[in-house]
C-alpha cells in the first residue's frame, strides 16, 4: 500500500500546481463567456418580458381576487347587520305581541272578575229579596196562625168566664188599645 502512495505523489507533482486544474484553457473560456453572453441577450430580450408580463398578470388577478375577497366580506357584514336588525326587529315584535296578549289577558280577567262580582251582587241581592218575601209569608202565615189560636184561646176563656169578667177584659183592651195609639 505503500508503493501505491508514493506513486500517487510522483503523478501529482509532475502535474502542476491545483489551480491549473480548475481553470479551463483560454479558447474554452472564450467560447463559455460568448455562449452565455448569447443565452442572456435571448433570455434578456424574450423570456424576461413574458415571464414579466406573466408575473404582472398574476399580481392583477391576486389583487382582483382579494378585492372580491373584501367586497364578498364587506356584503357579508351588511348582510349581517341586517339579519341582527331584523332578529332585534323580530325580537321586539315579539315582546310587543306578548305585552299586547298580558294586556288583553289582564282585561280579560278583570272584566270576568268584574262579572263574577256584579252576579254575586245579583244573587245576593235576589236572596236577601226572596228571604224578605219568605219572612214576610211567615209573619203573615204566623199572625195568621196567632190570629187563629187567638180567637180559639178567647173563646175558651170567653165561655169559661162570667159576663162581668168578659166586660172588664173588653174594657181593658180597648183602653190598652187607645194608649198604644
């Protein structure tokens, strides 16, 4: 292996130093520097306006793009705006619709209450008036019945009494009856 290094060396230094290794002969370089000054001047006038006018119409349709993007978000805000306008809208209508119905709920009752009332007077009132009516057949059917047994009792004590004692109870009631008028 030894061998094999010393003649590695030896080729090395018969060839120079390492720059002459790295740059090509003069006649190549030459015609490397026209090539390219070749492919520039094609690519300079041709390739860059197309890639140019490429890269510009690009920009122009991101930036329509995002035009659209902010007018698609801007409607969308005042769609929105709108919809929270009508759920308030339709929120109060609601509100409104429920007061409205406690209202006429609250008038409801009271005209019911109202009633009940004015019928509980009526019934109250028709049984004071039958009561009265009834008292007044009793007082008249109970006089009647005094009445009655009245005139059964006097003549029992009537017939049980002398003539004189008929006379002074007579004159008795009648003088009873004039001091009570």
């Amino acid at each position: 292996m030894t061998l094999n290094l010393n003649v590695f060396y030896a080729e090395a230094e018969e060839a120079g130093s390492g720059v002459d290794l790295l740059l090509p002969a003069t006649s190549e370089l030459v015609a490397g520097v026209a090539a390219f000054a070749i492919v520039f001047f094609f690519v300079w006038k041709w390739a860059l306006p197309a890639l140019n006018t490429t890269l510009e119409e690009r920009a122009a349709s991101i930036e329509g793009q995002i035009e659209a993007a902010e007018a698609t978000k801007a409607e969308a805000e005042s769609t929105k705006a709108e919809y929270a306008k009508l759920v308030s809208d339709a929120n109060s209508e609601v509100q409104k619709i429920i007061d409205e119905g406690k209202a006429a709920a609250e008038k409801v009752k009271e005209e019911i209450i109202d009633q009940a009332r004015q019928d509980a007077e009526a019934i109250v009132e028709k049984a004071k008036s039958d009561s009265e009516a009834e008292k007044e057949r009793l007082s008249s059917e109970i006089s009647s019945q005094v009445a009655d047994l009245s005139l059964a009792i006097s003549q029992k004590v009537a017939a049980s009494m002398s003539e004189k004692d008929q006379q002074d109870l007579i004159d008795k009631f009648i003088k009873d009856m004039e001091t009570s008028s």
